[in-house]
C-alpha cells in the first residue's frame, strides 16, 4: 500500500515566545528576536523527531491497495484529525455513511462502513489534521486556542532551552559546578534521538506512530 500525503504546512512555533522567555527567566527583551529563531529551531526538530507535518491544515492523502489484497482500515499519515471531507475510490466519491466518516481522531485510522473492508483501489482521502499553533487564525482572521498538547509544548521548551544555553557553552559540557555557588547541568541533544534532549524525545515517544496505548 503506497501512500502520498500533500497539504500546506504553516511554519510556526508550537509554544509561545513568552513561555520560552518565562522558563529561561529573562527579562531582557533585546533578546526576543534570537529567541524566536531558537523557538523556531526547536518546533522544527520536535516535528522532525515525530516523522509528520503537525499543524492543522486540508489534507489530501493517496493510497492504493492492490488488486487480491483488502485492509481492515486506512491510516491517514497525520492526525489527530478534526474532519473527513471526502474519500474517493478509483476516482469517484464514495458515500457518506448515516453516521457519517468512522475514524479515530486521535491516531488517524479510518474504517469502512458496515464492518466491510477497504478493498483493491486508488484511494484519495480529502481530511483535516493536525494541532492548532499559538497565535493561528481561522479563515476570518480570528484567534484560534491552541490545541499543542502540554508535553509537546514541554518538549519544545526542553530543546529550546538546551539550544540557548548551548550557544554560550562548550557543546561537550553538560554540567559545571562553583565553590559556594552550585552546580549547573544542561539537557544535550542525543543523536539516537535524532538530536533532541532525551527528556525532550522521551515526552514525545506516545505520539510516534504505534505509540498510543
């Protein structure tokens, strides 16, 4: 079963800039426009960790079965969503069940109608995905809440952090101490998790394909 996602993707970061300069105690606001970029790179690198687009956006997905093989459901590649706008067999619209799509907005497994099974075809799925960003408008220019769940923001914010820090450091040093002061230590990003924190990564991993329980 071959899949071929395509949808815009917005380029915004998944927690707000306030909530950075809140967890590093600044009060500098010189330094927003360098924080920006960190916030940036951060979200980049938790997308990039997780494998898919994350913000909300219309969808268009193609899947095809093949002819002698059948499937108890079709896996959307982004989720969680909020809609099915259309699904096409071979080209034409199939449809809408009484009760209207079966999915599961969480992970993004849609099922066919009546307990039957998606058989040979070249599917299109038409769907709606994804998280709503800080500071995302709707289609009239009105503020949406963001839906970023909280240990995805918590793992923004564990790499930006490690990433502001890293700038005034040496990239080897992942603690120091001083007499009568204390001792500092820094989440550093690990290459077996694709360089983020493993604290970052470790927040993320229900949210990687299969992960959900």
């Amino acid at each position: 079963m071959a899949v071929q996602t395509t949808g815009s993707q917005a380029v915004l970061p998944l927690v707000t800039l306030q909530s950075l300069i809140d967890a590093l105690s600044i009060t500098d606001g010189n330094t927003a426009g360098d924080l920006t970029d960190i916030l940036l790179q951060a979200s980049q690198a938790v997308t990039s960790y997780l494998g898919r687009p994350l913000l909300i956006a219309d969808r268009e997905e193609r899947i095809r079965i093949r002819p002698g093989d059948v499937q108890l459901s079709l896996r959307m590649a982004v989720w969680p969503v909020t809609g099915i706008t259309a699904v096409l067999r071979d080209g034409i619209p199939l449809p809408i069940p009484p009760d209207g799509w079966d999915y599961d907005v969480t992970c993004g497994i849609l099922y066919p109608s009546e307990a039957q099974l998606w058989g040979p075809g070249r599917y299109i799925l038409q769907y709606r995905a994804g998280w709503v960003a800080p500071g995302q408008m709707d289609d009239g220019g009105n503020s949406i809440p963001s839906t970023v769940p909280a240990d995805v923001r918590s793992a923004v914010l564990t790499t930006a952090r490690a990433l502001y820090y890293a700038q005034s450091r040496d990239p080897l040093l992942k603690s120091e101490s001083e007499q009568g002061v204390g001792s500092t230590s820094w989440a550093t990003p690990d290459v077996s998790s694709g360089g983020l924190p493993s604290d970052a990564a470790a927040l993320l991993n229900r949210y990687l394909p299969g992960g959900f329980s």
